[in-house]
C-alpha cells in the first residue's frame, strides 16, 4: 500500500457536525432504525389481547395469535439474508433508507388491514423493512464508532430499540380506553411515521467509511473519518485509522480468495458460529415470550384486561433503566462479564416465575411481574444489547455484512420459532414454558465461558488478533529477538497484536496508546498479553 493518504473530499453541504457531536447524532439516528423493530415487538402485545381487535378478527386462535405476531420473522429472515449483499453493493446508508420504506409500507398495510390475510401480509412487508434495519444498523454503527466508546455508542443503541418497545406498549395502553377499532390501528399508524422519518434523515447521514474505502472512494473515506475526529483531514488518528483501513483492504484482496460465503465460513468458521450463536441464544433464552407476550402471561399470573397491559408498560419502563448501565460498563467491564452474569440472573428469574405459576397462590400474580422484571432487566444490560455488538466486531470488514446478515437471521429464525410456539406451549405446558428457557440460559452462560473471547477496545482491524489467525502467528514464529518489540502492540483488552515490520496494521493501537501516554513493551509471557508500562 501506498504511504499516501488522499486529499478529503469537501465537507457535507447539509450536514455540519463533526467531532462527538456528530458520533452522538449518527449514534441517535442509528436508534431509530432499532426503536422501530422495538415498537413493532411491543405494539403486537399490546393489542392482540384488545376486545376491539379480537372481535374485529373473530377471535382468532392461539395459532392464528401466534402467525399475526411471529410472520413478520419470516419476512426479517428473508431479508436478513440478502441484507449482506445489499449493503456491500448499496453501501450502509441506500440500505438504511430501502429498509425504512419498506418497513413503512407495511406498516400502512397493516394500519388499513381489512382482514386476518391482508394483516399476514402487512406484517410480512414489514418484516422485510425489519430484516434490512436490524442487520445494517449495527454494522453500521460499528463501521462509524471509535473503539475506546464501540461498545457503549452500539448499547445506546440497543436503548432505542426498547425505548420503541416501550413506546408501544403505552400507546397500546392508552389506546385501549379508545372505544372502537382506532384502539389497534392508531399504534400501527404511528410506526409508519417514525419509519418516514427514518428514511428522510438517511438522506443526510454520512455513509460508513469502511465500506467507502473497500468500494475505492478514498477521498470520500477520508472526509467522513476527518469528521469524526473534528473535521480536521490532518487529525492523526483520522489518518491512522485511514492507513488500517486501507492496508486490510488491500491485504484482503490481494490474497484472491473471494468474497463468497463458502471463502468467509472456510476462512472464519469459529466467528460465524460465535456470531450466529449469540442471536439465536438472545431468542432462546426466552425475551420473545415476555416482549411479545407479556399481557398474556400477566393474564396467566392473574392480571386481566387492561391490568395486564398497565404491568407490562410498567415492566418496560423498568426495561428501559436497564439498558443504562451497560453506556459505561460494556467499554470496562467487557462483553464476557456481562453477558455471564446476565445469563446466571435471567435463569434464575425464570425459574422463579415458573414455580410462582406452579404453587398459585394469592401472591403469585405479583410475584410473577417482579420476576418477570428482574428477568427483563437483566436482559436489558446483556444479552439484548451484546449479540448485536458482538457479531460485527467480530467479522473482517470484507465479509462484515455477509456475517451480520447471517447472525441476523439466526435471531430472526429463532424469532420465529419462540413468538410461533409460545400460544401454544402456554397452554400445553403452562408454567414449564418458563424453565425451559431458564435451562437455555444456562446453555448459554456455558458456551460463552468456554468459547467467546473477549473484545473489548480492540479496533475492528486488530481482531485478527484476537482470534489467533494463522498467518499472524507465523509472522510471530518467524521474527528475530530483534525484532519482537516492532512486532508487539499494546490492545486495551489485553491481547498482543502482532504485525510485520513496516505495517501499519496496529497503527491505530499505536497512535491511541501514544496520544494517551501508553508505551509498548515487549510480552514475555507465553499467552502473548501484552502490558502498560
């Protein structure tokens, strides 16, 4: 790669922040693109138990209860797939605005429905909105974060998506008092005006500049990294991360493997699995069964009608706080910590529930909502945000949107599966719905232990590291003592990335570690970690 870095090209007409208050712009509006699959999550709990809506659909079965809620995974799944490609041809910003349309057309269709078919078919559409939302978003909020704040810019995220659901549920509450079908069909009118707003501020966002640099628009790449580190273009670490950039690209092209998703699964099996796994054990570990369901499983605790609807809005505001601590802990603490102590309260909530269901008695129904809300607050802090960080921190940027897209529809399969059976399981199993899905949190604690590592501050392309790939470890292998300290750079999270002479892979580390008085030292313990002196 050629030491040159292009000259930027001339800043936004229409956009004017740079700096952190741009980062926290990007990061908000990235919410919206969450907050409406978070809205759609709660806006079907709220209204599938409305007398208004049951009469309207000739009270509909648990079957066909459970179709109108978990179809809109079949469209997502579809979508989520395809998402990948659609994004490394479009870029991340096309996508964003394809996916907001579609979403509000279905939206529409589901607000004017005229029957239990047309409603499927709103519910589908939307779906193909959601499939789109839910796998670029968090590529794209990581392409755009500095790493030192990944983690908590992609859990302020996550905060939008249950501020969504949130959302929903109260105006599904309000709504009820309404005394005819506007009842259920103003809170699916309002998704459509959130998704319009969506489509209309991706006009102005920046695109991501990863996928501007892997697509040869350098200067544009620059431009977009210069404004994140306040538009200056001479910004050291703007020209850092630029040369990273760059020289990953150019490395992954030279090698003449292809992009295909046959090359990704042979060269980087272990990310997928890891990536896949996280999503699809954020569905088993048994949300959906509260966030599409939670009037209904108040009902069964012995909370009926409007009551129900009034313990889930409470539950989400609870909901809401959780997703707080982890803004500063996630960058800490790490993603492992969290997600095992996650795993360890959720599982014991669910239990919990379950025996209160067994026993019944006078004080199961409000012992079932206090457990229903630690289960759903300890969700909030881990497994809702870190599966849709994890994924594509973990990915190389040439195979990044074919690997989100991928976990993606591993949650939206799961999605599926959980929202279909749960009607049906509530009533063929009852209470012992709910340390079934303890006994998959317990699953999860395990494989995350034994097999997730951790990446917490290590820039997206330093990950390599991370995961020992062979060819760096050969460089190792094959250096001179003399050459060992050029090899080693310092990660935050604790791991020695290790480069060859004359790179400028690891120059992000180097000049974050510089600028913040770190000094490099050379690692003479055997697992390679490497240490501030």
């Amino acid at each position: 790669m050629a030491d040159d870095v292009p000259q930027a090209a001339p800043p936004s007409k229409y956009l004017k922040l740079t700096g952190q208050p741009l980062l926290y712009a990007i990061s908000i509006f990235a919410s919206l693109g969450v907050f409406l699959f978070g809205y759609d999550q709660g806006v079907m709990s709220g209204i599938i138990t409305q007398p208004h809506f049951r009469n309207y659909f000739q009270t509909p079965t648990a079957f066909q209860t459970g179709t109108m809620v978990a179809v809109l995974e079949i469209g997502a799944f579809i979508t989520s797939l395809a998402a990948g490609r659609v994004g490394d041809l479009i870029g991340r910003k096309g996508t964003l605005f394809i996916g907001a349309v579609v979403f509000t057309a279905g939206g529409a269709v589901q607000t004017f429905t005229n029957g239990f078919s047309v409603m499927i078919v709103g519910r589908v559409i939307s779906g193909f909105g959601v499939g789109l939302l839910s796998t670029i978003v968090p590529i794209y909020q990581s392409e755009i974060s500095p790493p030192d704040h990944r983690g908590a810019l992609a859990c302020m995220e996550f905060t939008g998506n249950i501020i969504g659901y949130s959302v929903s549920v109260w105006v599904g509450y309000f709504c009820s008092f309404i005394n005819s079908d506007l009842s259920w069909r103003v809170p699916l009118l309002l998704q459509c005006v959130i998704g319009t707003i969506l489509a209309l501020g991706s006009l102005i966002m920046p695109e991501s500049p990863r996928w501007l640099v892997d697509t040869d628009n350098d200067a544009q790449g620059m431009r977009v990294l210069a404004d994140l580190h306040g538009g200056d273009p001479e910004d050291v670490i703007a020209i850092a991360e630029y040369k990273e950039i760059r020289e990953k690209v150019d490395e992954e092209r030279n090698s003449g493997e292809g992009r295909g998703y046959g090359v990704m699964w042979k060269k980087y099996r272990r990310r997928v699995i890891l990536a896949c796994s996280s999503q699809a054990f954020a569905q088993l570990n048994g949300i959906n069964v509260i966030s599409y369901y939670a009037p209904r499983v108040f009902e069964e605790a012995g909370w009926i009608g409007r009551e129900a609807i009034l313990m889930t809005g409470i539950n989400s505001c609870i909901y809401v706080l959780s997703t707080l601590p982890p803004w500063v802990l996630v960058d800490r603490w790490g993603r492992r910590a969290i997600l095992l102590s996650g795993a360890v309260i959720m599982a014991l909530a669910l239990g919990a529930t379950g025996w209160w269901m067994y026993i019944d008695v006078p004080m199961t129904p409000n012992a079932v909502v206090a457990c229903v809300i630690i289960f759903n607050a300890a969700f909030g802090y881990s497994w809702g945000p870190i599966p849709w960080l994890y994924p594509p921190e973990i990915m190389p940027l040439t195979f990044r949107a074919k690997g989100v897209s991928l976990s993606t529809a591993s949650n939206w399969f799961f999605n599926f599966v959980v929202g279909e059976a749960t009607p049906v399981l509530q009533e063929l199993i009852e209470w012992r719905l709910y340390p079934m899905h303890g006994f998959f949190c317990v699953c999860s604690f395990v494989l995350v232990y034994f097999m997730y590592p951790e990446t917490k501050g290590v820039p997206l392309e330093e990950m390599d590291a991370v995961f020992g790939e062979e060819e760096y470890e050969e460089i190792m292998d094959n250096a001179s003592d003399s050459d060992t300290d050029s090899l080693l750079t310092h990660v935050p999270a604790g791991y020695g990335t290790i480069y060859g002479p004359g790179s400028s892979r690891g120059l992000l580390t180097r000049t974050l570690s510089a600028k913040s008085g770190v000094h490099q030292v050379q690692d003479n313990h055997p697992q390679g970690q490497s240490h501030e002196a």
